[in-house]
C-alpha cells in the first residue's frame, strides 16, 4: 500500500492519478493507482520518487493492447501510463519520426497525410490507437527479420532509479543498445518494455526510420497442407530474407475459424504482402515469389477473404479495446520465440500439435527478428467459470512444459499465470 505521504507528493508533480480500469486477465494483482506524467519531467520526478520509496511499478504506452493483457501487476503496485507524452516529430525528406510512448498510428498516419510524405508506417494488428513506440520495441511492429534493428535509432532510455540516457544505434552490432534492451520483441516474463511487462528499463522517445509508401501490392497466398513442413518453412525463410514479402503470417484452419474467417482451403495459409514502387518492380517481386514457391513445392493462390479481427470473436471493437476489459469473457494468449530454424519450428509444432489440451488451440507464426513467434491464440474464457479458468490452467501447465522441452525463454501468457 502507497503512504498518503507518497502519494500526495506523487500528485503534487502535476501528473494525473486514477484508479485502474477493468482487465481482462483475471490474474497478478489491481493496481494501486494509474500515474499519467505529461512530460519527460514529470515522469522523471515520478520514477524517482518510486524508486526512492521502494514502490513496485511497471510502465505501458496507452494500456491498449487489445485488451489481452492491461491493468495488471505482477506485485502490489501501480502502473505508470505515458499516453500523454504524445510529441511527434517529422523529417519528411529523410523519413525519420521521432515519437514519444503516447504517438498512436492513426495520429502518426495523420500527421504523414497532412505533410503530403512518400513515407508511411504499417497498421499493426492491434489497432490504429496503440502506441508506435510500444508495438516497435515490443512487437518489431512488421513482419520481417530483424525489423526493430533496421527500423529503431536513437533511443532517449529512463532507468529504474530516474537516469535518461541517449542511445544511439548506429547499426545493428550497438551493443550499449542491446545491454540496455537485451530481450527480443514479444511479451516476456523478465518484464522490458511497456503493455506487456514494463518491468525494465523505459524508452521515452525513439526514431523510426519510416519506409517508403508503396505505390503498388498485391496480396497472394501459400497454401499449404494440414502440417506445418520445414520445406514450408524454408520457403518462407527465403522470401523474407530476399525481402520480397514486406509482411507474413502464417495462421491455422482453426484460427481462422475463430475470427470467423471462411474459404475453401483446409490447411495452413501463409499470407504474404508484397510491395513495389513501379508495376515493373512489382511484376519482379511477384515472379520471384512464385519461382519460390514452386522451387519449394509450394502452391500459390490469390489471397483469402476475411476480417482477421481477435476482439469481433467477444463482441468487442478493435477501435475500443479498453472496452474488453469490462466483458464477462476474455482472451487469452501464450507464446513461445525458437530460433527460425526449420527443424525446430516445425518439431515444436508437431508437439503442440500432439498434446490433447493444446490440439485444438488457434495459432499462428510470424517471424520477429531473427526468431519465429509462436502464438497460440485466441482461446476464450469466462472470468467467472472456474471450469473455463481450470481449463486455461491446464494449458498454462502444458506450454510451460513444451518450453521446458525445447528450453526455450519463459515467455508471458495473457490471462491465468498462476497464484500470486
């Protein structure tokens, strides 16, 4: 519990202080309080006093990630919010955006629109009211590899005990920046960065090299079969690192199902996103593709129908994620990061696959990095059947066991993590 003295000094910063809103994981603990700094000063003040008052806190951008995951701590603490550090900067002739934690895409979008830039920033999946900043640290934001080292420069960093610091990342082999942000993109237990965990070091303000808005797409398709094969894998190792795909994911007959997407094909789909400024360089990128495709043994088809939309599968609206945490259902989530090496990833899949409470589990893989990201999602609970939360720890357990087999990284789950 926070002293009445703490918190009155808390206050007197000038930052906002509310309760937390509904979650919707039923697990860890209520924050305390919701601290809102609208400054880099304020925010400094903010930690330090914390830091100095052996509080326990955690940071995120906006608190809107889908929902999955949001007004929750591991300990008894609070949360603090950056949404209200929203500075944006613009160099439109070198395509460079300089962003605070609270820049959302649709205000990035915005600001692009009105200065008439070649540049633009993809949508992420989880909405155009989520922070840049946040889904570029924790989620590498496309789907490329090593997007956050090619696409990340500049990095203003707050430490736990209120020290900013200016890291530059020159090129990907900055290793002040990888001591400072030592894990991958994606949720992890050891807590780095904002939705999350937040539980490390902050960034309060990075650049992102923006690409260049392309004039032309199109959007095939792999169809593969019902497993998923290391030739697949291969295939789609190539097409990324020859960088003719600008975004991937390969998703499940029954995740597609659950977002009440309908087609005729019964296996695995790997969407590709393939861009070109001219229709000649398009026409290039799209026979390379499908020379890949078929040196690999792999079928390609034009793209699949459908909203690919998680929140539509409770009723909820990806414009309004806050609103999921006051359903009577929620989402949940766990994920698993193995090197993207053929063999792994598609032994992992096939022991998945194999256990009886995982078997019918909606999931998809995307690379992040140099990594594949497992996410086996969405499964849907109610908060208040303890059948339903008996059954989400069940499948807890099951993953925690896969991941001991295949020793990989302890990676956060979005709902039941155990007692507290």
């Amino acid at each position: 519990m926070i002293s009445t003295e703490l918190l009155d000094r808390l206050a007197n910063t000038g930052a906002g202080l509310a309760r937390a809103a509904g979650s919707t994981v039923p697990g860890g603990h209520v924050p305390d309080w919701v601290l809102e700094p609208e400054s880099t000063a304020q925010l400094v003040a903010l930690v330090r006093m914390l830091h100095d008052g052996g509080v326990a806190w955690r940071v995120d951008a906006r608190g809107r990630n889908w929902g999955y995951d949001d007004t929750r701590v591991a300990a008894p603490g609070l949360i603090v919010r950056l949404a209200r550090l929203d500075r944006l900067d613009l160099d439109v002739e070198l395509g460079l955006a300089t962003v605070q934690p609270g820049v959302t895409f649709a205000q990035l979008d915005e600001a692009l629109r009105r200065a008439g830039a070649r540049f633009h920033l993809p949508e992420p999946g989880s909405g155009p009211h989520t922070s840049v900043l946040g889904n570029a640290l924790e989620r590498g934001l496309l789907a490329g590899l090593g997007e956050r080292e090619r696409h990340c420069r500049d990095f203003l960093l707050l430490s736990r005990d209120g020290e900013l610091t200016r890291l530059g990342w020159p090129d990907a082999s900055d290793e002040r920046v990888r001591r400072a942000l030592p894990y991958p993109p994606g949720p992890h237990l050891q807590g780095t960065l904002f939705q999350t965990a937040g539980y490390g070091p902050v960034v309060v303000e990075l650049t992102h090299v923006l690409p260049v808005a392309a004039a032309h797409t199109v959007t095939p398709v792999l169809l593969a079969g019902a497993e998923l094969t290391e030739e697949l894998l291969r295939c789609w190792r190539d097409m990324l690192l020859d960088e003719l795909v600008a975004s991937t994911v390969l998703t499940s007959p029954a995740r597609r199902r659950a977002q009440g997407v309908t087609g005729g094909h019964d296996g695995l789909v790997l969407d590709l996103y393939v861009t070109a400024g001219s229709p000649a360089m398009l026409r290039a990128k799209a026979a390379d593709v499908q020379r890949l495709a078929r040196q690999h043994g792999q079928r390609l088809a034009a793209r699949l129908g459908g909203n690919y939309d998680d929140l539509g599968i409770l009723g909820g609206n990806r414009d309004h994620p806050e609103a999921v945490g006051q359903l009577s259902q929620g989402l949940e989530w766990h994920t698993a990061a193995l090197p993207f090496a053929p063999s792994v990833v598609a032994a992992f899949a096939r022991a998945v696959r194999a256990d009886p409470v995982l078997v019918d589990v909606p999931w998809s893989l995307r690379p992040l990095d140099s990594r594949a990201l497992v996410w086996l999602a969405p499964l849907v609970y109610r908060k208040d059947d303890p059948d339903s939360v008996a059954l989400l720890r069940r499948r807890v357990a099951a993953v925690t066991r896969l991941r001991g087999e295949f020793a990989l990284p302890a990676y956060r789950s979005g709902a039941v993590r155990g007692d507290r």
